[in-house]
C-alpha cells in the first residue's frame, strides 16, 4: 500500500501531483501466469479460493452503512458493489469450470459485468446475502477443483472476446488474482475513508 499511501497524503495536502489511476484500479497489478503452472501453485490458487469468503467477511462484518458506500478510486464500485460483484463474478466463474470439465472446448458467454454492478440486487446493503452465496459456492468450488487431475487442468475453452483458447489451469490462476484483486479494492476503500470519491478529488486538485 506504499504507493496508495503516498497519493493519499499528496491529495490530503493539496499537492498537485497526477493521481495514477491505474495504482488504483490495479494495486496488486494485473494478472499474469506464470510460465509454469505446477501442482503447487495449483493447490496455493485452491487455497485462495477456499479462504476468500471468509477474508471478505471479516473486511467488511463491522463496516456501517456509510462505510459500505465509500469507493475505492475514482468513479469506481463502492465496498457493497465489490461484495456483490465477487458473488456474481465467481458463480458464472464456477459454471465455466463445469462446462469446462463436461463439454469439449466449451465457448464460454461474456456477461457485462458493469451493467450486472448496476441491478438492484448488486447495489443491496444487505451484503451477507452474497457472502452466503461466496461461502457455498466456494466449498463446491474448493471440492472440485481438489479433485482435478493432470488432464483435466489442460482442458480448454473459448473465450469469444479475447477470439482465443484458454486452460482450466490459467482461468484458475486469473480468478485467484481476481480474488487479491477485490480484496485489496475493498482494503483500498476502507484505509483511505473514501478520500478518492470525486468529490474529494475535485476539491483537492
């Protein structure tokens, strides 16, 4: 959190120094694989997906109202989107996974993700009801994903708008960085007390 640390005092202090917006949307990077995907990083990825719901539910089990409002950059979700988000991202991820396992290069459907963030049920206070959801999906998750063999880590899918093929193994790896990716949005939310809304911004710049 160095760099977010040094733009939030920037901002508090009125220095007008350019906020890099890409620090804020991505603070632990975007995804990369690594070249080599072995067992062990398969199994540390399960354990990212085993630990999630519980992570989140302790981020955010004693945030207010208010708290759940506060974003974590600029025109970005607020904490109560990011919640809801990770339980409708991870059920169509959890599809995937089984058509995956049960279709011969299956081709997957894109869904708007921003559009989904928008419905009423995404913008609920009532957050428990998408970690509920994060809790079961992600033991099924876990069971499954335990149960894999080689083979089955090299099946394949089509993702239509990359116009590419993928491996069971990346689509892992990307939803393990997906899982840091959220939990470190609603950290980034939380530290800085919504000092990156647009209006604080505006004001300070």
């Amino acid at each position: 959190m160095a760099n977010l640390a040094v733009l939030f005092l920037s901002l508090s202090e009125k220095n007008n120094l350019l906020v890099d917006i890409d620090i804020l949307k991505y603070p632990v990077g975007k995804y990369e694989a690594p070249a080599e995907i072995t067992e062990e990083v398969f199994n540390q990825w399960i354990e990212t997906i085993r630990s999630l719901p519980e992570r989140v539910k302790k981020m955010v089990s004693n945030l207010s109202y208010d708290e759940l409002e506060l974003q974590y950059r600029p025109g970005g979700w607020n904490v109560k989107q990011v919640v809801h988000h990770l339980a409708d991202s991870h059920m169509n991820s959890f599809i995937r996974f089984k058509l995956i396992l049960t279709e011969d290069n299956p081709t997957i459907k894109p869904y708007d993700e921003a559009a989904w963030a928008k419905t009423a049920d995404a913008d609920n206070e009532d957050i428990m009801e998408s970690i509920d959801i994060l809790e079961g999906l992600h033991k099924r998750w876990v069971t499954l994903l335990s149960s894999l063999k080689e083979e089955h880590r090299k099946r394949t899918y089509f993702h239509p708008e990359y116009d590419r093929e993928f491996t069971l193994e990346w689509m892992l790896g990307l939803y393990d960085w997906h899982c840091k990716h959220h939990l470190a949005h609603i950290k980034q939310a939380i530290e800085l007390e919504g000092e990156f809304t647009p209006e604080k911004v505006e004001n300070n710049q």
